[in-house]
C-alpha cells in the first residue's frame, strides 16, 4: 500500500495538523522548535518497523494528559489514508464489494493501540430512496392489478392492493430507513396464506416483492466493510512498516562494550542515548552477534589465584578470537558490498575490531587507502553509515514495505552533498517512499516544491503545516518556514542566470542596476552584440568584492571583471587585487575614472547627471532647494548630493542609491536612447567593449 497523506491530532505539540499530503518524495519545511519532529514520530508510531512504543508522559500532549490517560482509547492520535492498489481485488473477494469502491483506504490509530479502518469511496446503505420504494410498489400493484385470481383469492387481491397501495399513498419524499422497510416486509408476509394453493397466481408476485424489500433489508443491516470477516486482517498486515531516523543515532568509531551491554536493557535513556543504542543494537543485528557474545568471544584468561592458564585453554581462547575475528571481517566485507550499491560519493571500506571491552569501526576509500577510525571521517559519512545500518536492519531486507522517515536528514553534509542526497531520495524513491524534515535550502528541490511541507507554530502554540509555501506577510513563524524554499528558488535561479555568462563584479547594488540598463538600451538599439551574456553580481562593497571575485571564478577557472569606481576606496581596492588575485591579469581590473572623464567618479557619473539629479529631486521632494539648481557638471555627482542633503537637512538613509537607481533606471528605460548626447553613448559602448572582449 502506498500513503496518500495523513493527520496527527493531539500528539505532543500538535493539535490538528491539517490534512498533509505524500507523495514519493515529501519534505516538512521549518524553523527549529517549529514541531517538524512531531509531524514524522505519530507515522513511525503508527506502525513502527521496530520500537516506536507510545509514551505517555512524552508523547501525550500535557494540555489534555489526565484526559487522554484516563480513556486512551478516546483519542487518536494519527489518520492515515493509503492507496490499496492490488490489495483492492483481495478486499473485494472477502467483502464483496467491488475493487473500485476500495482503492483508498483510511485507517486511524488511538492511544490505546486501536486501529479503526474505513473506506471513503464506499458508501454504505443506510436507506433507499424514496422514488425506489415507489417503483416497489407500483411493480407489484400493477403485476396484482393486471392477474386474474382463481376465486378463492378474490379477497387476497384485494388485501395485497390494499396494502400497496396504502404504503404508497404514505410515501413522502424522503428514503426510507431500516424501520420502513422491516414493516413493509412484515406486512407483506402476512398477506402470505399458511398453505398457500399450488396453482397461485397471485403468490408468486406477493413472494417476489417480499425478497424485493428483504434484500434492502440485507443491505441497510449489512455489516460495514471493514467489519466483514477477513477485511481488518487483509488491512492491518498490508500496513506499510515506519523506519525512523535521526541524526541523533549517529555512530560512534569506538563503541565500549560493557555500556552497550548496559544501555541495551535500559528502558530509561534519553533521547539522544536511547537513539545512539538503537543504532548500536542494528549494528549488532548486522554483524550477527550480541554484544556480550562479542565480549566472551574476546576473554583473556584470568584466574583470581593467579594460576597460569594450561596449553588446552589457551588453544581455547585463541580459537574463539579466532572466530571473533572471522566474523568481524565477514560482516565488515558484508557492509562494504551493501554501502557500495547505496553511497555514490566514495568507494569506501568499512572494517570491523574487536579489542577486550571496545568495538572499532574503521574506514577508507579509493583515495585515501589508509584506514583511520570512523569518527575522524566526515560526520556526513557517519550520518549516512548509521541511517543506512537502521534502514537496512529494521526494514529487514523487506524495503518495499518501508516508509522512511527522515529527520534533519545529513544536516552536517556538505551543501553539494546535501543535493546528493536529494538525489539520492529520487533514486530510493521507486521502492520506499520518503518523508523528511528540513531547514536547509539544499535539501529543496526547487523543481519540485510540490513535495514541500511549511510547518510552523500558529498563534495558538500549536505546530501547523501547509502547501501554501507563502511568507504570509508578517507571520514571522510562517516567513521561517517559507525562507528555506525562498533560498533554493534564489539558489537555483542564480545558478541558472550566471551559467553561461560573462560576469563582471560591481561594489554594489546601484551599480548592478545602472549597469543592466545601460546593457538594456545598447542592446535594445543594435549599438552593442555582446558575445555572451553579461551579468553583474553585486561584490558587497569593496570589503568583500575580492572574496566575491574569487568565488564567481572557482565556477569556470576564469577570473571575472571588476568594475571599481574612481574615488578613495576603489583605488585602494585596484591597487590589492592587482598585488594579489588578478596579479596576472591586471587589465581586467577597471576604473571608473578611464570611461567618466574625470577623477573621483563612480558608477553613478556614467549616467547623464541632468537625469541623475532629476531623479534625486523626485524622491527627496521636502528640500527647500532642488539638487538640479546647485548641481555642478563635469564633477563627481554622489559627493555633491551629499553635500546638498547636509545644508538642506535632508536625511540620506542607508540604501538611498540604490532608490535613486530605481528611479532613474524605470525612467530611462522608458524614454530608450533619445535623450543620451553623442559622448555618453561613446563612453558605454567603449565600457562594454571592455566587458566582451576581457570577459570571453
């Protein structure tokens, strides 16, 4: 059977989730402390492939603990619908009912371990429609009316018309239930003589419209379908089985076993431990033996009164190390053959020891042949390792029937591998379907966001999840939830407009705009065919412009453009990248200054500055004085609007050139080339022929 969606209701921080959709793939988006783990425990809990016990005192939710305690078996905790696929032929056998009527099925769990099964494309009979019990009637009083009766059942006749005709006349407009129905069998049964004559011709129509009404007594009284014998077994063993996994249960690379032996038979660890020996428990499952059969197969000999051990025991201990040993490297080669058909981003080797009281994992690959421990490895591998021994074991080679659940999945992988993993899913996919929790941007496939889940916390304290994948204005809870799907859509679309290009790093924001609209107005005008596409990532001032450069070139070996303007800090900025990063190609370090005409400019004196000022005046309209009456051409515009904010008292506020890049970029846009004098269009076309010819 394949899950459709489910609901949790009244478990642990959960009130009413809402309907949550499943397909192959599914991912819960949200913030920590959101309730995303509470969302993924109640499907374990509902048919867990091992463990997964109800308990009370954490999973109860305390608003309602002495409630649920007192009658468990009020509340449910969980509903979950389920496509029957081939299941339907064999549900229909033993109920009788057809297939199609059964292809979903919806089963709920309580608090006490009660599952309750229904059918929502089956509707059962509970009456008959009015206008069908008319036809009854009306059959049976036309078949009577038109017979001619032998004269002893003249009076016979006349009863039966009589009956029918007054249930017909007391029919309203409205079906009739099982009430109705048993009395009009009952009457006309009666009318039914003890000994009936042989040669009747009324009897056999009185008969047949009695088995008519009887039938729709069987139907109203029939049991419903998960109640008929053989449905509720049928259902509950096809129940998909719940493998949950979190980052909690990571393997350690030495494990001390006398503790595991300890924890083992605990019922009282923490979370955290109690998954750690979960995962050490499927180990052991794993390697085929028990912890304390590993402990005894590796006793030294020691006798407490110092007797030295004889030859016949030390050739015992020795052939029981023997074994151990043996059993350790077939399990090792065992898990290295299985990792292998699982993990694409290595070709690893796992390697088991055992030394007196401590079990080492040991671990190494194609690259690096040496083995080190398995905690020295990345926490990534440790995570997939200890995820793929629970998957492995719990679902017992019987992976069709698992559900994975997945909890912060590879939350310590690197970003790269987190789409791996993504990937990873789609390949298990076909077999096992997934649900998994996340607040990572990698793990959001943006191609697929029909799979994603927003969960956050409503105002009531309860956790939510929902399609809609919308900030929801000024929800904070619901814009934490939504951030991470908002990040892989600007991943994805950022990745997707620099593939190809030729980019060229500005300081900026502002620049970024007066740059695309000059590019826009070039190209609009067949002045300028660039031979790739040009882009222009903001560097983020020139503190960070160098690690942005340096970034933009690990994508293709080449370093980008730089674009700096003329004043203090651009030229300092000139002067180190060409000292250190572009050290070799130092002409693709621009200035500002070679295409203004002047020194000391900036991106902004690349733009006609009557336009400039003209846009400045429009968004600081309380000013006394307009900047275009004080404005002086031919010099560095961006000083001079500071200079005439501070005697206006006109606050600048952080962001202000780039609302003037706005500005000036919608108008300019609007208006094309034909108020740009001759020398301006020269000084871009010059500028971009820079940018083609440095950034191909």
């Amino acid at each position: 059977m394949k899950l459709v969606r489910y609901q949790v209701t009244n478990f642990r921080s959960v009130k009413a989730s809402g309907w949550i959709e499943s397909g192959d793939v599914s991912a819960l988006i949200g913030v920590n402390e959101s309730g995303k783990t509470n969302l993924l425990l109640p499907l374990w809990k509902f048919n867990p492939a091992r463990d997964g016990e109800l308990q009370p005192t954490s999973d109860y939710p305390k608003r309602i603990f002495t409630d649920i305690r007192a009658k468990p078996g009020t509340y449910s905790f969980i509903t979950a619908e389920f496509e029957t696929g081939g299941l339907a032929d064999r549900l229909s056998l033993a109920a009788g009912v057809p297939a199609t009527n059964l292809n979903l099925v919806r089963v709920t769990r309580y608090y006490d371990g009660r599952y309750e099964i229904n059918f929502p494309n089956y509707m059962a009979t509970t009456e008959v429609a009015a206008s069908d019990v008319l036809s009854g009637f009306g059959s049976l009083i036309s078949d009577v009316e038109s017979t001619t009766p032998m004269k002893q059942e003249e009076s016979l006749k006349t009863s039966i018309l009589e009956t029918a005709k007054g249930f017909k006349c007391a029919i309203a407009e409205v079906s009739w239930k099982l009430k109705e129905l048993t009395q009009a069998v009952s009457a006309l049964k009666a009318l039914v003589p003890e000994t009936p004559a042989k040669t009747s011709t009324l009897i056999p129509r009185l008969r047949q419209a009695v088995e008519l009404f009887e039938g729709w007594v069987s139907e109203v009284q029939a049991p419903s379908v998960e109640d008929r014998e053989g449905v509720r077994d049928l259902v509950t063993k096809a129940l998909p089985s719940f493998v949950y996994y979190s980052n909690y249960g990571n393997l350690d690379s030495e494990i001390y076993l006398p503790h595991v032996v300890a924890n083992l038979e605990r019922q009282d660890l923490g979370s955290k431990e109690a998954a750690k020996s979960r995962t050490l428990r499927v180990l052991f499952s794993f390697v085929g033996l028990s912890p304390k059969e590993i402990l005894e197969l590796g006793r030294d000999f020691k006798d407490p009164n110092g007797r030295e051990p004889t030859q016949q025991e030390i050739d015992a201990i020795a052939e029981k190390k023997r074994e151990r040993s043996i059993l350790l490297q077939s399990a090792g080669t065992k898990l290295t053959d299985k990792f292998r058909s699982w993990w694409k981003q290595g070709d690893y080797r796992f390697r088991f020891d055992a030394d007196c009281n401590h079990f080492r994992i040991w671990v190494s690959d194609g690259q690096r042949p040496e083995e080190v421990e398995l905690e020295t490895r990345s926490t990534g591998l440790q995570w997939f390792l200890s995820f793929f021994l629970v998957f492995l074991v719990e679902s017992e080679g019987d992976h069709e029937d698992a559900v994975l659940l997945l909890d912060e999945p590879g939350l310590s992988l690197h970003p790269l591998a987190q789409r791996d993993l993504s990937a990873f899913f789609d390949g298990l996919a076909p077999t096992n379907q997934i649900i998994y929790t996340t607040h990572s941007p990698f793990l959001v496939d943006p191609d697929r966001l029909d799979r994603v889940r927003k969960v956050f916390v409503a105002p009531d304290g309860t956790t939510q999840a929902s399609p809609d994948l919308r900030a929801n204005g000024a929800d904070k809870a619901q814009a934490g939830a939504a951030y991470a799907v908002y990040s892989a859509l600007n991943l994805n679309v950022a990745e997707s407009l620099l593939l190809g290009c030729a980019a060229v790093v500005v300081e900026g924001t502002s620049d970024q705009h007066y740059l695309t609209l000059i590019k826009t107005l070039l190209i609009s005008a067949g002045k300028i065919s660039p031979s790739r596409e040009l882009v222009f990532p903001p560097g983020g001032g020139t503190k960070t412009l160098r690690t942005t450069a340096s970034v933009l070139t690990g994508r293709d070996d080449k370093l980008p453009v730089v674009l700096l303007d003329g004043d203090v800090m651009g030229a300092r900025m000139a002067k180190e990248l060409s000292t250190s990063l572009y050290e070799g190609e130092r002409e693709k370090v621009l200035m500002t200054d070679a295409f203004v005409g002047f020194e000391n400019s900036e991106v902004e004196d690349l733009i006609p500055q009557a336009q400039f000022a003209d846009a400045t005046d429009r968004i600081f309209r309380d000013a006394d004085q307009r900047f275009t009456d004080v404005l002086v051409l031919g010099k560095p515009i961006v000083p001079q609007v500071e200079e005439w904010a501070r005697s206006q008292g006109v606050p600048l506020q952080q962001g202000w050139k780039v609302d003037v890049a706005k500005r000036v970029k919608a108008t300019m846009l609007a208006r094309g080339l034909k108020d740009i004098d001759e020398p301006t269009l020269e000084r871009w076309k010059k500028l971009f022929s820079e940018f083609d010819r440095l950034g191909t």
